[in-house]
C-alpha cells in the first residue's frame, strides 16, 4: 500500500514513459491487490456494501472470485480495506510523522487535515460514505467498518497530535478521544455536504473556503491563545464562518452518531420534517399502455388477370370512392377471348335452334339435342367468365377510404392475384390497440368492478396522448378483447374504437393509451416526491416510535393524480416524510408536523391525505399537531 502511495507522489515531470502493461498473469502481486481495490472501490460505490459480493469483485477486476478471496479472506476484510485506501493510503508514514516533526505542532495537524480533506474528494470516496449513510439503519455493518478504521486509525493518530499539544501548553485542555473523533467525522461531513447540495446551492461557498472554515472551526477549537502577531491567520467572512461552522458541527454530530462513541457534543434541536399518516382508502386508478393505431378496415387490391398496367388515374394518397378507376390493364388478350367465347356460344345457340324442330319429325335422334343443349350452356358459362375477365381489365375501388402508394407503375407487368397493387384503408372510425400484461389482467380479473370494465362495450374510458405530448379530445370504447394470450410476449391484444373525422390518428402510429375507471379499495397512497431512489432501491422515510427516522423499502403501484399508490412496504398509520427529506436521516430524531400544515402541500395532496394526515399524527414528544 505504501508502495501505490509514493508512485502516485511521484513529479509529473519526471514521471517515467508509459510501457506496455504485462498479461494479467504475470502482474506482481501488488499491482493485482490495487487492481482488486479499485474494483472493490466502483462495485461498493454502485451497489452498496449489502448487495455486492465477491464475484461482483471479480467480474469488474478480470479475475476468478477465489482469487479475491485469496488477497482479502471476507467481503468485510475487503470493504476496510477500500476504506483504507480511500481514506488512509499513507497512514503508515503520517502515524510516525509525529516523532519526525519539529516545531508547532499546529503546523503538522492542519497538513494532516488537509491531506485527509483532498483524500475525501477523490473519485468513489463520497460514494463509498453515501453507501454507509444508506444502509446504516438496515444493515450497520457497513457502518461499523468504516467507523473501526476511522476510530482506531485516524483518532489514533489525531489525538496522538492533540494529546502531545496539551503537554507543550500549545492546545487547550480537552478529551482528545472526543475531539480526534469528531474532527475525523467533521471533515468528511462538510465534504459530503458540498459535494451532495452543491449543484441545487447557489449560494454554497467554494470548495476551498469551505476548507478554511473547516480549519478555522478546528483551531479555535483546538488552539489554547490566539495566535501570535505577524502569524499567517484564514480569513473567512463573520457570515461564512458562522455558517460553515455550523455546517460543519451539524455534520459532525450527525455522523457521530451512527457510530458508538462514549461523549458525544451536543445535538442540534432535530429538523422539521411534513408527513402524512397513510391511511386505507378508496382511490381512483388508472393504467397507461403504449398502443398502436391500426385501420378500422384494409381492403388489399390485386388484378385478377395478367398484362401491362396502361394506366393509373388515382392520386396516391387521396379519398377514393366505390367503383372509381385505379388500373387499366390492357385488354387485347381479354377481348380476343370475350369474342372468341361470345362467337362460340352463338354457334351453339344456332345449332340447337336447328336440331330441336327435327326432334319432333324424329329426323334426328333425342340425344343429339342434348348435347347440343350442353354445349350452349358450356359455351354461355365460357363466355360469362371471358366478360368478367374484360371488365377487371379495369379496376376499381370496393369501398372509400385513403388509398396508399401504389406498388406497380404504368409499364409494369401483373402476374396476376399474387402481385399487390395498393391498398385502401377506413380511417374513420379508427382503432387504437394496447397489450396489457397476465400479471395485469390476473390483478383486473380478481376485482370483481375491474373484471366487468375490461368487456366490450363497458363503460370503460380509453384516452389517448398523441406522440407530441397532447391529449385527444375525444376518448373511446373498448370494442375487442383478443380470446387468448400471445405466447411470444405473454399479452393479450385489446382494442378500442375512436372516431377520426379529422385523421389526427395515422395507421401505424404509436400513441400513449391510459384507461380510466378504475378503482382500489384500501389503498395507502402518499405524494410522489416522497419515495426517493438511491442503489437500485426505491424507499420512504418514516417516523417511527420517539420521532426517529427508519428507512423502509416500498414497492409503487398505479398513480392516482399527484399520488403514488404503494403496494407493498407500508402499513396504516406510518408517518412518512413527504418534505424535508433532505433533513432527515436514518437514526435521527426529527421534529414532525402534518402535511396539511406545511406550505409546500399542493391542493390537491391535502385533499387527499392531508384531511387525515393532520389528524392522523399524534402529538408525541418533538411532535406537534
């Protein structure tokens, strides 16, 4: 670790030229353990101490998880250790700086502190702090390692300092056990602090005077007179220092905390948090599908006979109506057959004339008039198909709508039906389809008022936003019901019908589809900026029993309005935090109100929680009505 450390203290002007680096088999093995730490350091960071493990570990550094195992025994061996580097890749060499070091001993804490403030801002360092934050109330043991390294490490090493102050008369009496401890966690406190609010903070001071603030707070703290004349002192506005320094104890004392300490400093009053008391009620729901818009009817048009298309009197695109021209086939070929089947058929007709007045002279026999009576018909049935071959010669629309592109041009060759020639679409009434899932239609079919809006022709009320964000100013009825599950996507078709007069709905567009009348009975419902998100969880803050904030998992459901209706992970009567959420934290007391008192409560979250919210949160200590 030592080793890692002074290559990176290395001047970048006399670093050395870059080489190829070898195969990962033959890397020393320090060069592996760093790699592995920096792995460790990004998985930690991104999942959390809980829900990484060390094949995770190992996907990220190349290497097989008994390779891991080999270096650092247990995740939790392999977690302090990321803390160390993090946080202490030197500690070695600064635990024996004290002997070395000459002169004020106020000299060697501020570069300490300071070494320790940029270590702080490293990459993945704040992260690896919010990952302790997060899980500390469901999972301490996280936060036990990190408090382990930074109390028997870098307390160590600042009291060592503080203890060695005392004794030369140049810092106050104090406990140095409470003080080095509290300098560690303020620290990093401020850090996180800046780099969490900063960019929703205009007025949040710079980095570097929040550094000044920081030591400011510590040497008036720490130092036993102010110091000497002529002596370099850090400025910092009256505004500023108090401020800062106030940040910076409230973050300290915060941070203490989460971690078993034997005197704590004094705690700031807890913050004033708005919640509501969840509460079963009736809500109303709805369902958002993305659903395809798909012509009322498409009529495909195909020749019947074969030849060169002489014409096209259609424009692509436009209305047509029943029995206008849209191909004109040549007719050479069909016309020579009409007249050959038209010429056959009045032989057959002359020659029957002929025979059946000598069948009553028995001049010819009975037989011979049959059959001449055959061959007419034939010939009559030869000449009605060689008409019709005619007349599609020339076709037409079947019924009105908007007919397409064309896909053979003037010139081209029919072969016959197999080749499509354009289509015709109905476009008013129009329908509009949407796949809800089995795990949804299971939800629907189990309530019994959902099971009867899901038929066709309920009363069910199908609106639809059009891709650029506007709503239809019409809604629809649900028509179709598809008989059976689609196998490949495990959905199940449904289909609505709206009217289109003015074709603001296109075949083929994709439209978002929300059904409305539904309804949840005992539904606990809270406003959507109360579940916040953080590694790949979804959670709320509530306040528990003696006004102290737990973290709780929750799984979201349908929306009514403004509201968020939750599944699973809340009870009646819980507390949740709607605003302040930033104030409040896992483990700490909070002062709460309802949030029907509070002036962030839109209309209509009062209306609908804030009626029983106030009333609904009891006046406990810290707590007012």
């Amino acid at each position: 670790m030592v080793a890692r450390f002074l290559l990176l203290e290395v001047d970048v002007a006399s670093s050395p030229v870059p080489v190829q680096q070898a195969p990962r088999w033959q890397r020393r093995p320090d060069v592996r353990r760093g790699e592995i730490l920096d792995a460790a350091g990004l998985a930690f960071a991104q999942n959390g101490f809980k829900r990484t493990t060390l094949a995770d570990v190992a996907e990220r550094a190349g290497i097989s998880p008994g390779t891991v195992s080999h270096y650092f025994g247990s995740k939790a061996a392999l977690f302090e250790e990321v803390i160390a580097e993090r946080l202490m890749p030197s500690i070695e060499i600064e635990e024996s700086s004290l002997a070395r070091h000459r002169g004020p001993l106020w000299n060697l804490l501020e570069q300490l502190l300071r070494r320790f403030w940029e270590r702080a801002w490293q990459p993945g360092t704040l992260d690896l702090l919010q990952v302790v934050k997060v899980e500390s109330s469901e999972f301490p043991e996280s936060g036990r390692l990190l408090c382990r390294q930074l109390g028997d490490r870098w307390r160590k090493l600042y009291a060592a300092i503080l203890l060695a102050g005392i004794k030369t008369g140049e810092f106050r009496q104090m406990d140095v056990k409470v003080t080095a401890r509290a300098i560690s966690y303020a620290v990093l406190g401020v850090a996180d602090k800046v780099s969490t609010f900063g960019p929703y903070d205009s007025t949040m001071p710079e980095r570097e005077v929040m550094w000044q603030a920081v030591l400011e707070m510590v040497s008036r703290y720490v130092l036993a007179r102010p110091a000497k004349a002529g002596k370099r002192r850090i400025q910092v506005s009256p505004l500023n220092g108090a401020r800062l320094g106030a940040l910076s104890v409230l973050v300290g004392a915060a941070l203490l905390s989460s971690c078993k300490k034997n005197a704590p400093p004094p705690a700031p009053p807890p913050p004033e948090v708005a919640v509501v008391s969840v509460q079963p009620q009736r809500l109303p729901t709805a369902f958002e599908f993305t659903g395809e818009v798909q012509p009322y009817r498409r009529v495909e048009v195909r020749s019947r006979i074969d030849g060169i298309i002489e014409a096209r009197p259609f424009t692509e695109g436009s209305v047509v109506k029943p029995g206008q021209v849209l191909y004109r086939i040549e007719q050479i070929r069909p016309e020579a057959a009409y007249q050959s089947a038209l010429a056959r058929a009045q032989n057959a007709k002359r020659t029957l004339d002929r025979l059946q007045p000598l069948v009553k002279e028995n001049a010819v026999a009975q037989q011979d008039v049959d059959n001449a009576q055959a061959e007419l018909s034939a010939a009559q049935s030869a000449l009605a198909e060689a008409r019709k071959n005619l007349d599609d010669a020339v076709v037409r629309a079947g019924i009105q709508g908007r007919i397409g592109r064309t896909n053979l041009e003037v010139g081209a060759r029919v072969t016959g039906t197999d080749d499509l020639l354009t289509t015709i679409d109905v476009l008013d009434p129009i329908y509009v389809s949407f796949r809800p899932t089995a795990q949804q239609l299971i939800t629907w079919k189990q309530n019994p008022d959902a099971s009867k809006l899901i038929r066709p022709g309920s009363s069910l009320s199908v609106e639809v936003t059009l891709p650029e964000g506007t709503t239809l100013a019409r809604t629809g009825k649900l028509d179709f019901v598809a008989p059976s599950l689609d196998p490949g996507t495990g959905t199940q078709e449904f289909r609505a019908l709206f009217k289109n007069s003015d074709y603001l709905l296109v075949p083929g567009q994709f439209v978002r589809v929300r059904l409305t009348g539904f309804t949840q009975d005992s539904a606990l419902a809270i406003p959507q900026r109360a579940v916040q998100q953080a590694l790949g969880r979804q959670f709320v803050l509530v306040v528990a029993k003696g006004d102290t904030v737990v973290s709780r998992d929750v799984q979201p459901g349908p929306w009514s309005g403004n509201l968020w209706i939750i599944d699973k992970g809340l009870s009646p009567g819980d507390r949740v935090v709607v605003d302040g959420v930033q104030k409040a934290a896992p483990g700490r007391p909070v002062r709460a109100v309802a949030l029907a008192d509070s002036a962030l409560a839109g209309p209509e979250e009062t209306a609908a929680v804030g009626g029983s919210a106030g009333g609904n949160v009891k006046p406990t200590a810290g707590t007012t009505k």
